[in-house]
C-alpha cells in the first residue's frame, strides 16, 4: 500500500498502526443539525487515511501528502495552541488539546502520516473526517476507551471552540458511527441513530462537485446557526420547545405572526419544512419508493435555494442539469455555497449522465465538475 511507503519516504522507518475515517455525504436533512433535527447520512467510501508510529518523547510530527509544501509539522504535547501557519494540523491539534484538557493521559508522541481523497472544503466533510480520525487513533494508541459519540462530540467541540465554526454534530457522528451498506437516522439532539437502507433498486447516487470553491462559507455558515437562535428565542416566548425541529409545518402558520423578520421567517420554514422530508423520506425508502423519495430532494433544493440561501448558481445550475440529464431527484450535499450535490440516477442512463450533466454545467459555468462512484462504508477504524 502507499501510504506505507510514503511513511517510509517521509519518517524513514515502518508505520506501526493504518487507520481510515470516511468522508460523508449527507442524503436529505440540510442545515438542521444544529437544530437538534433528524437527519439522513452515509458514510462513503473516499476518506482520510492515517499511518502512525510512537515516539518515545513529547513530540508530535505531522505531515500530510495533500499539503506536500507545508513539509513536516513538529509541535510539542506542551503546545497546542492554533497556529494559522498550521494549516490542517490545527484540527488535529485541537482534538489533541481538548483531550488533554479533559483529563485523557497522552503519554508520549507519534509521527503522523495524514493522506485523503476527499475533495477539501467541498461538503463531504474533509475537516470532520481528519477531526474523528485523530480522536479514534488517539483512543487506541493511549488506551482512552472513547464512545464513538464522544469521539464526534470532542471533534464537534473542535470545531465549535478552536475553530470557530459553530456547526451541528451530523459530520462527526456518521463518519464516528457509519455502517457499511447503510445511511443513518440520526437524532442530532439526543444522538441516538438507527440503521436504513439507502439504495433503490435500478438507481444509482451519483455525488457530483461543482469544483466551484466555497467562499467565507465559516461566517455564511454562523450567520445561519445564528438566525436559527433568534428564531428559537422568539418561539420560545410563546411556546415551550427545545429545537426549532420539535415544530411540525402545520403550526407554521399559527407561529408565523411571532417572527417580525422576512429573512428569519424564510430560515425558520426551511428548517421546519426539512425536518417534515427527513421524517417523510425514511418513509418512502422502506417502501422502495425512488419517485417519492426523489421529489423529497428536489424539495429540499428548492428550499435550500429559495428559503435558506445556502446554494448558489453553480450548485443551482449543476442540479438542474443533473435533472434535465434524466437525474429523478438532486439536491445540494453538505453546508453548500459551492461544493457537492448529489442525484438519484436510473441504471439505464447512467451511460450517457455525467457527459450530459458536464455539458450543461461547463456551457453555463465554465467550470469542469468531478463525478464520484461511492458505496456506503462502516465508520473510523484501524485498519492494520
Ligand atoms: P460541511 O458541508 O461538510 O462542512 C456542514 C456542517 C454540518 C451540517 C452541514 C449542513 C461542518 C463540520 N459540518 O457540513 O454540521 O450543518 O454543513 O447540513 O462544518
Ligand atoms: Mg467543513
């Protein structure tokens, strides 16, 4: 395997340990993981690979074949604090220091090799990915016996708290819980989740990148979660709910008058209104019913578009296109302002779909987009 050799290359001995984190790809439940929502993803089969060997000191040595120019990172156990020259390491750092900081014995350093296929800020989920990965290495190197749920919450922490990032707990408890064949119902409030299938017979989902680059899509991602708030504080004068996602789209009406905000009003039904696909989707994939199933993602893009405004012209026009190439059903994956949709193919067109798709979406964009094969996968584990 290459990842051994690169470890040789880099460190010049054998790697002791090999471990793989999935990325994600998230099939309907859109921007209401921090609502405390049910939401609907798969672990995939492109991820993070680690390779690591013990140290006897108190360093610890990262390199990463995706980022070749930033050479080896050396920190020390003692020092763990952001540092914006690190780059990807901060993630890694962060979990490290949160573990530490909670009480977990790190007794000696590593030398890490970090090597990923996930496309980097693109809504699958590169950043949650590495944050598990270190978590769950770190858990079997020093014997810290860590949940697979606390191992997501520590990466979540990372982000909320090192990072900045005020984000939900989706990522990191299906790449933390994944299971091989399977999406996940997740309970993003309480954490419980249970196993669904997730394919239709005679259809293929076909994640699809727009390759158009996510801008400040940190602070765009903040404001929503902050709206989110102001909305809940609203509801909550009035009536006693936890989450924005314990309201059913038949009491939107009656709430409506409490939200004084045209902007609000159209986040709040975005949330509302999702929640109802999530619950209504599981229902249609246990009786096998791709047609129903698809206008449930064509749905939530609308709602993501118009209501949320999380998508953008090259998402917008990449799920059309997907649409008018034969796809049933498409929607954007992931937080959005660029990054990856995904679509609901039937088998027999498969043939022709990514050529059709790559010409609608080249035409109006410019751009190239990247088409990725993937099969649901098990969460983090070592490997070798
Ligand atoms: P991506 O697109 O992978 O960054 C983000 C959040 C999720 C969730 C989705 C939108 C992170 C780590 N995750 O995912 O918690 O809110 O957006 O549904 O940022
Ligand atoms: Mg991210």
């Amino acid at each position: 395997m290459e990842l051994k050799q690169t470890f040789n290359d880099v460190y010049q001995q054998h790697p002791e340990r090999l471990y793989y984190s999935p990325g994600r790809v998230n099939i309907i439940g859109e921007h209401i993981d921090y609502n405390g929502g049910l939401v609907f993803p798969a672990a995939i089969s492109i991820g993070t690979y680690a390779a690591i060997s013990n140290r006897t000191d108190q360093m610890i040595r990262f390199y990463s074949s995706n980022f070749k120019d930033q050479g080896i990172v050396t920190v020390s156990l003692s020092d763990l604090s952001y540092q914006e020259t690190h780059g990807w390491v901060n993630y890694a750092k962060g979990i490290i220091q949160t573990l530490i900081k909670r009480g977990y014995q790190i007794e000696h350093g590593l030398d890490v090799l970090i090597e990923g296929n996930l496309p980097p800020a693109s809504g699958l989920s590169s950043s949650a990915s590495l944050e598990v990965l270190i978590g769950y290495v770190f858990s079997d190197v020093f014997n810290l016996n860590l949940t697979r749920e606390n191992i997501a919450l520590i990466g979540q922490e990372v982000e909320n708290h090192y990072m900045g990032l005020h984000c939900g707990i989706m990522d990191q408890l299906i790449i933390a819980k994944g299971i091989e064949g399977k999406a996940l119902i997740m309970n993003t409030h309480t954490l419980e989740t249970h196993a669904v299938n997730a394919t239709f017979k005679g259809y293929t989902w076909v994640i699809m990148n727009t390759n158009y680059k996510r801008k400040n899509t940190d602070s765009k991602y903040n404001e929503r979660v902050k709206e989110c708030q102001t909305v809940l504080n609203q509801i909550q004068t009035i009536q006693p709910v936890k989450t924005l996602c314990e309201i059913t789209p038949d009491q939107l009406d009656s709430l409506k008058s409490w939200i004084k905000d045209d902007v609000l009003l159209k986040r709040f039904k975005h949330v509302v209104t999702e929640q109802a696909r999530v619950i209504e989707a599981e229902k249609r994939m246990a009786n096998n019913d791709a047609i129903g199933f698809a206008a449930l993602l064509n749905a939530s893009h609308a709602s993501l578009k118009d209501d949320y405004e999380v998508t953008g012209l090259h998402l917008d026009v990449l799920v059309e296109g997907a649409l008018k190439a034969g796809a049933i059903g498409a929607r954007v994956t992931g937080a959005g302002f660029g990054g990856c949709a995904i679509a609901l193919v039937p088998n027999d067109i498969m043939g022709s779909f990514e050529s059709l798709v790559s010409q609608i979406y080249t035409d109006k964009t410019e751009l190239v987009p990247t088409f990725y094969d993937v099969i649901f996968t098990d969460g983090v584990k070592r490997i070798e």
